[in-house]
C-alpha cells in the first residue's frame, strides 16, 4: 500500500510539473530565456526523477521474468539523477544572479565534476554495490557508500545558497528580494528533506518536496511577467531598471557600457490609417529586427512603452555600437522594401556611451536626447525632399 501511494504521488508530480513546463512554453512571440532553459532543465529532470522513482517502488521486491535487471536500470539512473537535478538548480541560480551566459559555461566545467564523479559510481555500482544493492529477492538496500552521492546533490544546493548570500551582500536585498526568496527556497526545503530521508530509511519525500518548491516557482515566474512586455515579448522598463544595477556592478573597464533608444517615426500614422492590430503587427515585427540584430548574450533589449525601445549592452570600441546602429537601420530598411507590407518601420536612433561621471538617468537621458536630435534631422530631410 506505501508503495501505491507513493507512485500516486509522484504520478500526481508528473502531471503538475508537465503542466508547468507546457505552460512556461507557449506564446510564440516571446524568446526563450537562458533562465527559462535552465528553469525547464529542472522541470524536466525532476519528472525524471518522479518516474524512475515510482519504477523503483512499483518494481521492488516484484519477482517476474528480469525484474532484478529492471529494479538496477531504474535504480541506476534515479541514483544519476539526484545530483543532477541539484547540479541544474546550480546552473539556474548562477544565471539568476550574475545574467551572464558566457562567465556560467566558463564555470561548468568545474561545477560538472561532482555530478561526474557520482553517475560514474551510480554506473559501477551496479557490479561493486558501493551506492546500492539489489538483492537476490530484488530487493533495494543502500549501500556503504551511499553518503557519497547525497554529499555530491548537498553539494551544490549548498554553493546555490552561498551564491545567493554573497549576491546579497554585495547588492543589497531589497532590489532583487522577490527572485531570492525563491533561490533560497528550493536548496533549503531540499537539504531538509534530504536530512529527514537519510535519516528516516524507508520514506521519499526529496522530490516531493522539490516539486513544492517548482510550485512556488512557477508562480514566481508568472508574477514576474510583469518584468515582460506582453505584446513583444522583450523585457519592460521595469526589468530594465533593476538589471541595469546589477550590470553597472560588473562593468568591464575594457569595454564601454551603450545605451540605444529608438521610436518609430509615423508610428501614430500606422494605427490611425491601419488600425491597432496593425500597429501592434509594426511593434511585433520592430521587436524581431531588434533580436535579429543584437545577438548577443549580454544584449539587452526593452520596450519602454508604445513605440519607443531600448538596447543595453556591451562593446569594445564606440564604433561597434554604431555599426549596430547602421545594423538595425539597414534590416528595417530590407524589411520596408517588401512589397508586402502595407506599412514602413523608420526607426529614429540615438545612443550615449556611459562615463564615470553619468549617473542613469544621465545616461539614459544622453540616448533619448540623441534619438531626438536624429528624429529632428530626418524630418528636417523629409521637409526639404517636399
């Protein structure tokens, strides 16, 4: 009878977290995240999880034809992927904290090894019985070394929380203290439930517990759609504001840190003459070229509200982030010349370079300034060629 309710549960999780995963997933105008890559890493890994743990409990002690060989193979895997799953939530909070994809594959190579080490003893375990033992009535014990795959799981949930606290330290709690609590929750509930399973021999509530956790997740991740823009898709001026600290911290002295703002001039014109939904069409497709052109990780891209966008990021030299300028310029320019569109995108441009003097709203206001200047030559332009 434990072992029915146990499957039911985990069965139960099955269905939760899938519905999670299907659910972040849908929308085909939103670009799929790093994080959101990683978040479903974990979903992913934790209904894993749930299936080689129901096959444990609905095939022990069971006596038909290669149940013995089935009980290892499931086993097996179950024991690979309890590290796993903590080595994803790893992944998942670097990226939460420090939004650097480029610095987080540098350090995958070192926080890998752990995880290694344990499915390669999960594997050989099968013939040393080091991790587990299934005996000759297919039975699961544990065994002698079994501390040292939960050593490797606690292991990372451990450096997540010590990441969290010195993010905390050093950048203070209030601005980002809705995306801690929630990477402090999955580490701490785990650890516990690990501690009350390793003590406790015989009940299985780690991934239970987890799936808790995914829970209040999820609906962290759902409260944080009001850091997205719901039409495009990129992120608001709300997110802006709190990454933008973040990045200042980690400002590479040998780059310089750009700020683009753009509108679309006779964007007013598009929605009188075409309709809203038309417009909205403009927004969407504006938004494409932006993703098109600012390819990389550390690119930021924002729609402050109505027509107007921002870019945040990184480059060597001042020239690049004009190139980039003349980039954006150039596509929307290939996508006017389609006789297929009923409309024009022409997107006025500015951007300002950050200097130790500039504060944000400096900053900030030396881009928007500049797009100004640019929107008042192309009209001066358009006035002559009348």
């Amino acid at each position: 009878m434990v072992e029915l309710l146990y499957a039911e549960i985990n069965v139960v999780g099955i269905i939760l977290l899938s519905l999670f995963l299907t659910d972040l997933n849908r929308g085909s105008n939103k670009k799929t995240t790093y994080d959101q890559y990683l978040f479903n890493l974990c979903l992913v890994l934790n209904i894993l999880v749930f299936v080689f743990d129901t096959g444990m409990w609905l095939i022990d002690g069971q006596q038909f034809t290669f149940a013995r060989s089935l009980n290892y193979i499931v086993t097996t895997f179950y024991y690979i992927l309890n590290p796993l799953i903590c080595f994803a939530w790893l992944l998942y909070t670097d990226y939460k904290i420090n939004e650097n994809w480029k610095g987080l594959l540098k350090r995958i190579p070192y926080y890998v090894i752990p995880c290694a080490i344990s499915a390669a003893l999960s594997i050989v375990s099968v013939f040393t019985h080091w991790f587990f033992i299934i005996d000759a009535s297919n039975v699961y014990v544990r065994g002698p070394s079994f501390w040292v795959m939960a050593v490797a799981a606690l292991f990372y949930l451990a450096l997540s929380l010590v990441l969290s606290l010195t993010d905390i330290i050093t950048n203070g709690w209030e601005g980002n203290k809705n995306v801690f609590i929630h990477l402090f929750l999955f580490p701490v509930l785990i650890i516990v439930a690990s501690i009350i399973q390793i003590m406790f021999y015989g009940i299985s509530i780690i991934w239970v517990s987890a799936m808790v956790a995914f829970a209040s997740i999820y609906i962290n991740i759902q409260n944080n759609e009001l850091f997205t823009d719901s039409l495009t898709g990129l992120n608001n001026r709300n997110h802006l504001d709190r990454y933008f600290n973040k990045r200042l911290k980690r400002l590479n002295k040998d780059r310089h840190l750009f700020a683009i703002m753009l509108d679309l001039d006779d964007f007013k014109k598009i929605n009188d003459d075409l309709g809203h939904a038309v417009g909205d069409m403009a927004l969407i497709e504006m938004a494409n070229i932006l993703r098109l052109e600012c390819k990389r990780d550390d690119d930021l891209i924002v729609r402050v509200g109505g027509d107007e966008f921002f870019i945040l990021g990184e480059r060597s030299k001042p020239e690049e982030v004009l190139e980039l300028v003349d980039a954006i310029t150039a596509s929307a320019s290939r996508f006017n010349e389609s006789n297929s569109n009923m409309y024009e995108l022409k997107p006025s441009i500015g951007f300002s370079i950050f200097n130790q003097n500039d504060s944000k709203n400096s900053f900030f206001a030396k881009a928007d300034h500049a797009m100004y200047l640019c929107k008042q030559e192309r009209k001066k332009a358009k006035s002559k060629n009348n």
